[in-house]
C-alpha cells in the first residue's frame, strides 16, 4: 500500500520554524495500531490521518509517538494546507468531522483560518512542586484541559529550562506557561509554551488546542476579543486568535517542506 505524506510547518511563513505535523492523504482511515505505528515512526507531536466522505467534507483523527489525542490545532493547520494549497482538492470552507465535533477552515489569502471550540479555564491553587518542576515563580494557576501557569514577563517564559521528568508528574494532561507580551514580545499581547510529556511531547512548538484555553483567558483579562499571540519555544511560531462566544479562530499561516509516500 502507497500512502501519500506531506510534512508542513505550520503557524509559521519560513521552513524549520513553527510546528511540524505529518499528514497522511488517505481514501479511508487505517486500523487505529497501525496509525498510531506511523505516528510513532514519524516521531512528530502530532501526525494526521485524513479521508474525504461522500458528502465532500473529510474526516480527521490526530495521533502523537504514544496516543490519539482529541483534538490538534497545528496538524489541523497542515491539513488544510496540504488539501487547498498542495493537493487542490478543497475550495472554500473546509469541514472536518473529529472527536471535538465539526471544526472548519477558511482560507484566508495567505492564511488559514480555523474553528475551534473554546476551553476556559477556572482558577486553582498552583500545585505542589510545579514552580520546582518549571523553573518558573507562578504568580496564578488556572485549569481547563491543561494547567495554565501565568508568569511575570515574557523574558521568564522564554528563559525556564523546566525538569521535564518532574513535569511529567503533575497531575495534568498538560502544563502551559504564559505571561502578558512585553520586553522584546511587546508587538503581541500573550506569549506561551506548552510541556506534554504525559502524552510523549515534551515541548510542543507551537500548540493550537492550549489557545482555545489561552485566547478565552486572555481576552477576559486584556477586554478584547481580537488578539495576537506568539509561541516562544526554540522554533517559535505566531498566530492570531479572535474569541466568538464559546468559539474560539485561530489564524496562522503553513510552509510544505517534505512530500513523499508511506510504503505499507
């Protein structure tokens, strides 16, 4: 069996920056070992698997190294991307059909814009070990899916160097930590980064699913809706974020760097 995969940097304009996702073009989805084999051999954060349905629309399913996970906004990104730009076999409005409902894209020029569901958070105390754990000095902690620590400046959430061993034990599918853009990230209003080593991520590059919990958080604290953020890992990757009552767009752009095709 040939498979078509495309490798895409996504939420950035320039080849090795941004997110990695490999995307598998499929007429119809694999057995889920099999998938989660290629996930595992292509050793991205996250690998999609789509297949067109009758009704012209597509059906999408994420998977990291170690799991299928329930929704992925970068591997989304590449998607769309790899569909519209690369293959032309979508115009317009795309519909994928996922384990988080019905999301769409729409091309937006030279951008991609995305519906996602929104993921507010609700305010806890920072757990035990977590500023040991990141290195960080938490001013607040908050949960939706992930753990979301809020920091002093920028300058510390590009500076930390957390024990990702240590992460790994927070009791949290993920740890996000984010601050008000300032210093040399004043020209966006929130940074981040984003440690998944529960779910065989270690540091996610630029992650659109932690902006569904961001975008909300931030907007309620800023009094705007409309909002650009920025991802401060190592690649680094931007994009914009619009909050819609429980939905959350968010808008980034994609670079094709690998074509080829999966021999099984």
């Amino acid at each position: 069996m040939e498979i078509p995969c495309y490798q895409v940097d996504a939420f950035t304009t320039r080849p090795f920056a941004g997110n990695p996702a490999a995307v598998c073009v499929l007429d119809a989805f694999l057995d889920a070992r099999t998938m989660q084999s290629i996930a595992l051999e292509k050793a991205l954060s996250e690998t999609a698997f789509v297949a067109p349905r009758a009704d012209g629309e597509f059906d999408l399913r994420w998977f990291t190294p170690t799991r299928e996970v329930d929704l992925c906004g970068h591997a989304t990104l590449a998607t769309a991307h790899v569909l519209s730009s690369v293959l032309g076999r979508a115009r317009g409005v795309m519909r994928f059909h996922t384990r988080s409902g019905v999301l769409t894209v729409e091309p937006r020029g030279e951008t991609l814009a995305m519906d996602f569901p929104a993921r507010p958070t609700v305010p806890c105390e920072v757990p035990a070990g977590v500023a040991e754990a990141l290195g960080v000095t938490p001013i607040e902690a908050h949960r939706a899916r992930d753990l979301v620590i809020v920091v002093g400046s920028a300058r510390e959430v590009r500076a930390m160097s957390p024990d990702l061993a240590r992460v790994a034990q927070i009791d949290a599918y993920a740890v996000t930590v984010t601050s008000r853009g300032d210093g040399e990230d004043a020209d966006v209003d929130f940074v981040s980064r984003f440690f998944a080593p529960r779910q065989g991520v270690p540091e996610d590059p630029v992650t659109g699913s932690a902006h569904c919990t961001l975008a909300p958080f931030w907007a309620a604290r800023l009094g705007r809706t409309v909002l650009r953020a920025r991802q401060v890992s190592a690649r680094g990757g931007e994009m914009g974020c619009e909050l819609r009552g429980d939905r959350v767009t968010l808008e980034g752009s994609a670079v094709l760097i690998e074509r080829g095709v999966l021999l099984l």
